[in-house]
C-alpha cells in the first residue's frame, strides 16, 4: 500500500464539482447519484435551507483529481422527508432534547 495525500473537500453545491469527475465514481446503475440528478435538485429548489435539506457534499481529492465522493445533506428539520417525524421531534423537545 503507498501513502497518498488525500484532501476532504465540502462543497455547498455541487455545481462546484466538475459533472463528469463526478459522473465517472458513480456504477452506470445509480441514476439517483448522477451529477445531473443531485445538481436538478439544488438548481430545482428541491433542496436546500427552506426544507431543511442544505447541501454539504463531500469531494476527495488526490491533488485536483476528484477520487471520492458523497453526497451528504445536513438536516435541519422533518420538511422534505419521505416519512414525516414531527412525532418524534416532539417527543424529543418534550424531554428537552434536540432532535436535529
């Protein structure tokens, strides 16, 4: 195994990262994790600080070659979920404690 200087990059959207960097760490069957789709979401409003949903995705980077890759979002509430936890937020907030 050699060693590689290896740099975690956070991007606020990733229209920061070159579509086809991305596009070539992503199997041909994951359609849902395509430049194209995640950057449709931002551009769209599906995502973003008024649901919740704000954009932190990670790039690493072996000098300026893009080697991994991950989208992450950091939540902030139960907007724009698949499944509502409002429930569980409450509950939490009933004891004092954060959900998010």
């Amino acid at each position: 195994m050699t060693d590689r200087d290896l740099v975690v990059r956070i991007h606020a959207s990733l229209n920061e990262v070159e579509a086809a960097a991305w596009n070539m760490l992503v199997p041909a069957n994951h359609p849902f994790l395509r430049h194209e789709f995640l950057s449709a979401m931002e551009i769209h409003g599906c995502v973003g600080e008024h649901f919740g949903w704000i954009p932190m995705h990670v790039g690493v980077y072996e000098g300026e070659e893009l080697v991994g890759a991950m989208p992450l979002y950091r939540k902030l509430n139960s907007y724009g979920e698949f499944v509502f936890d409002h429930a569980w937020e409450e509950a939490w907030q009933r004891v004092g404690l954060n959900y998010f």
